[in-house]
C-alpha cells in the first residue's frame, strides 16, 4: 500500500550495521528492525519469488550467505536459508536472468575485497553451482556490487562501485553481454563521479 524500503542504519558508536525497514505514511516514514544481530549487517538486497519476499544481506561475519524471508505484515524475518557455506558475500546481488538464478558477490575473506565471484541455480534456494571461471576478475573499480542489475531497451546492466581512487568515489554500469554457465562477458559502458571523485 505505499513504499517500503530496506536499508541499513549504522551504528558508530558499536561500529555495526543493523537492517531497518522504512514504510512510507501519510504523515512520513515509520521506522522498525527488521534484523537485530550481534554481529555487523548491510546491504540488504530484496528479489521477490513465487509470491514471497527475500533478503539476502551482507553478514561477512556468519562465514556463509544466508537468505531471509521477509513478513511484510509483522515485520522482521520469519525463515532463513543457507545459499552458500563457507562463502561469505560481501555486497551479494541475487537476481534472474536467461532462466537462472543469480548471485554476485566479492568474498569477505579475501582481500583486497574486490574479485568477483559468480555462482548460479536452478531455483532461488538453490543449490547454487560456482561459475567456471571463478574468480572472474580482480578489479576495484567494477567487482562490488551498487545495487541489482536490470534491464534497459533489451539489454542488461549492472551498477557496480568504483572504489579504483577512494571507497564511494563513483558508481559505474556495466553491461552483462553473456550470462550463461559457461561464458560470462562484460564490459563497463558509464561511469558516473561521484561528489569530489
């Protein structure tokens, strides 16, 4: 009935993100957890299945990706899947295309924290299979996810973080040319500065 959005509010003073959901009113926004864990929570990325939502956030600290159904009425997650172990995804997109499901990430435990990594199912909850050529590149400025890929005039992007001269310095989109499970193509088409980039 009105906009929701999942984000995260960070707390400085534990030095943790938390998951907060945001629901748009006549009067503004409500404000509620969504996800109180002892451990640092961010970028949560939502997809929609069969009739049901999902959350698969950043949690580096589980050692694993999980994903989490979302009640929209009460609030908060009422189910949780492991999606992969002993992976943990750092800034995870999880999204369909070419009949498959998706997961993007760079891993938590490798660093630098910019090679990208790519695994793909049948079904949303899974089990998901690594790509072939894992780990598919090493690059600061086009490995961290900016948010879910789409579609555009028949074609498909990603919007991904240019970290390549300071964290948050520009976002650029790149362009998911091949997808499949045997090939994966891209090549950044835009770069957008950010402030003082």
């Amino acid at each position: 009935g009105g906009l929701v959005i999942a984000c995260e509010a960070y707390d400085y003073a534990q030095r943790r993100g938390k998951l907060i959901e945001l629901r748009e009113h006549a009067r503004g926004f409500s404000r509620r957890m969504l996800h109180t864990p002892l451990h640092h929570v961010s970028f949560p990325c939502i997809v929609r299945d069969a009739g049901r939502t999902y959350c698969v956030p950043e949690q580096g600290a589980t050692g694993s990706t999980r994903l989490y159904e979302l009640d929209l009425e009460r609030g908060g997650f009422s189910a949780s899947y492991t999606l992969l172990h002993r992976f943990a995804a750092t800034d995870p997109v999880l999204f369909r295309h070419a009949g498959l499901w998706w997961l993007l990430a760079t891993d938590h435990d490798a660093l630098p924290a910019h090679v990208l990594h790519a695994f793909h199912a049948d079904k949303l909850l899974g089990p998901y299979r690594a790509h072939r050529d894992n780990p598919l590149h090493a690059d600061a400025a086009c490995a961290r996810a900016a948010g879910l890929p789409f579609e555009a005039n028949g074609r498909w992007y990603r919007p991904v973080q240019d970290a390549s001269t300071r964290y948050g310095g520009a976002v650029q989109l790149v362009e998911m040319s091949c997808y499949t499970p045997e090939s994966l193509e891209e090549r950044v088409v835009r770069r957008i500065a950010g402030c003082n980039a």
